[in-house]
C-alpha cells in the first residue's frame, strides 16, 4: 500500500514537471515517435534497473574480496561515486542512445525527452523498490533520475552540435562535460545521503543500543543531519532549475546523429 502511495505522489509531480516538456516537444515538431518514447521509458523501468542491480551485486562482492566493507566511509564513497554517480549515469546514457539509435537527424527538443524518459522510468522503478510516502515526495518535488537526464541530454547535444559544425575541441569539451556534471552531481548527493545514515549510526558505535528516537540524538549529530538535508535539497533544487532551463533551450535546432 505504501509503495503504490508513493507511486501516485511521484507521478503526478513527474506529470507537473514533464508535460511541459512534451508539449514542448509537440510544438517544435520533434521527429522521434511515440513508439519509440514509450521503448526509451520500459527501458529506464526494467533493463536499466537489472543492469544497475547486477552492478551493486558485484560491487558488494567486490568489496568483500578487497577486504574494505568495514570501512564504512571508504564504501560509502565508492558506492556514491562509483556505483550511483559513473556507473548509474552510464547504462541511463547507453539505454538513451539504444533508443535514438534509428535516427539520423534529430531536434534538441528529441533529445532531451527521450533522456528524459530513460531517467523518468529509472526514478519509478527505484521509487517503488523504496516503498515511502514522504520518499516519493521528495524523489517526486525534484524529480532527480529526470534532472540528471536533462543536464546530460543538454550536454550530449551541444557536443552533437558542435561536431556537426566541425569544432571538435567544443564537441569533446561538451561530451566530457556530458558525463562529468551528472556523474558528479548524483555522486555527491547520494554520499550526503548517505552521511545521514552514518551520523545517525554515531550512538550505536559509542556502545549505545542504537537510536530509537530524535531525542536520543545529540545536538552534533542533529545539526549534521540538518546541514545534510539542506545541502541536498538545495542541491537538487539547482538541478530541478537548471534541468528545466535546459529543456527549454533551443528546442527546436537540428543535429545529425551520423
């Protein structure tokens, strides 16, 4: 029940932020189909979400090998970095371009709706495996997996554009720019997150039988846990703004894919 309550949260704000997008994508005369926005979604929804579940498998067995799972921050940074920021910003990246893979010429507008898309059907899946209301409020209020899509779908662009005009050092600066500015931006916001567990985990490893309450936090970790909280929300309210602006530039300038 809760899970299907976080569901109808998270989809009405994707509807709020997204349909804009779409109408966008319907007045500048976009050429990509319904077909194949529909694949660019089920691929964000299932095969994405078993790539990166393979992926944290084997990076948990990695780390039992290595010798380095009792170091908890050590993990926690390598799995925000490594497994959410590279390799989860990748397989999007890779399902998005198997999508777009028939086109020759494409909008901008094209573009950014099917990233979009694959990132829209990963925070769904995601959402749902998380099973919280006020999760689904928050995933729902920023819409992050879509954002990070958005800033790279922007940048993938702008790196097509500038080959297509013969500037190759703007293309290779756009497409680094492409992977490193979600990879970092997901990477640090997933080890904010994960700092939270770690300040909370503080009583317990002081020989205190865990947290069971807010009071029972001191006020060190209480004001760890709040400048946390901030610096995410303040984090994905910058994509959510920025991602939005991107959608909107240039909707309608052509790029050849081949």
């Amino acid at each position: 029940m809760s899970a299907l309550l976080e569901l109808i949260v998270l989809l009405i704000f994707i509807f709020i932020w997204f349909r804009p997008v779409l109408k966008r994508k319907k007045e500048a005369g976009g050429y990509v189909d319904r077909k194949t926005e529909v694949i660019a979604l089920i691929f964000g929804l299932i095969p994405a979400t078993l790539v990166l579940l393979l992926c944290q498998f084997a990076l948990g067995w990695v780390f039992k090998l290595t010798g380095i799972s009792d170091h908890r921050m050590l993990v926690g940074a390598l799995k925000a970095f490594v497994m959410f920021g590279v390799i989860e910003e990748l397989t999007k990246y890779a399902f998005a371009r198997l999508a777009l893979k028939k086109y020759e010429t494409l909008k901008k507008i094209d573009i950014m709706v099917i990233f979009g898309l694959v990132g829209m059907g990963y925070e769904i899946t995601e959402s749902m495996m998380l099973g919280n209301v006020f999760a689904g409020i928050a995933r729902g209020i920023f819409v992050a997996h879509i954002m990070y899509q958005f800033i790279m779908g922007h940048f993938f662009y702008e790196s097509i554009r500038a080959k297509n005009q013969g500037n190759d050092a703007v293309a290779r600066r756009n497409r680094i720019f492409c992977f490193a500015i979600p990879m970092l931006i997901h990477g640090f916001n997933d080890y904010v997150l994960d700092l939270i567990s770690v300040i909370m985990g503080e009583t317990e490893n002081a020989g205190v039988s865990g947290l069971t309450s807010y009071a029972e936090m001191t006020n060190s970790q209480n004001i760890g846990i709040i400048v946390c909280v901030l610096v995410m929300i303040l984090l994905n309210l910058f994509c959510l703004i920025w991602g939005l602006k991107l959608a909107k530039k240039d909707p309608e300038v052509e790029v050849t894919l081949k």
